[in-house]
C-alpha cells in the first residue's frame, strides 16, 4: 500500500490532539501509566513520555501527544491496509483518510 499512497496526491496536516488523564509513578523503577481515550490504561516508559507528551492542563493533569505533521489523503472508496504492527488489516470506508507518518517525527 505504501507505494499506491506515494503515487496518490495527498497534503500534509497536524493531527487534531486527543487529551489523556496521566498517573505519574509515585516511586523509581515504577512505569508511568497513561489512560487511553476509551478509558484504557497502558504503562509507558518516563523518557518515551516526555519525548511524546506536552501538558496542556496542570489542574487537572491532562497531556496531549506533542503536535506532528503528518501526509493525509481522504479515500472515495473502501479500503484495506496492511500494517506491520498487526496480522490484522485495517478497513476504511468511503470518506476516511488515509494517514502516513513521518519516520523523522516518530519516537520509538
């Protein structure tokens, strides 16, 4: 898929940024947990955390991922892509926007 969407006239745009409640660990050698937008919970690494993360509300210790630019191109049909992150494809439909990130601006 990745050379149909190279081929494909897409622009460039920054991601809208989701809030997420974060818990700091209280003591060393404890992972920072981050709350996902359905209310799930995942640990994460502090300095993968501070390298991501800006705080955008200190009363109530909400985060938001830090701005990137991404390439977007909305899609007139359904669709499938396969990604090296899951066995599983994902599907899109008619309107959604197919999304590729920068490799500079990822943190790993």
């Amino acid at each position: 898929m990745e050379s149909t969407f190279r081929k494909i006239q897409k622009q460039r745009v920054r991601k809208k940024p989701v809030l997420l409640k974060v818990v700091f660990a209280e003591e060393d050698g404890e992972i920072t947990t981050v709350n996902g937008t359905k209310g799930e919970k995942w640990p994460i690494k502090r300095e993968v955390f501070d390298k991501t993360y800006v705080l955008v509300d200190p009363k109530n210790n909400l985060y938001a991922k830090k701005p990137i630019v991404v390439y977007a191109k909305q899609i007139d049909v359904s669709f499938t892509v396969n990604v090296s992150w899951s066995k599983d494809p994902l599907y899109g439909k008619l309107g959604d926007y197919l999304v590729q990130y920068e490799r500079a601006t990822m943190v790993s």
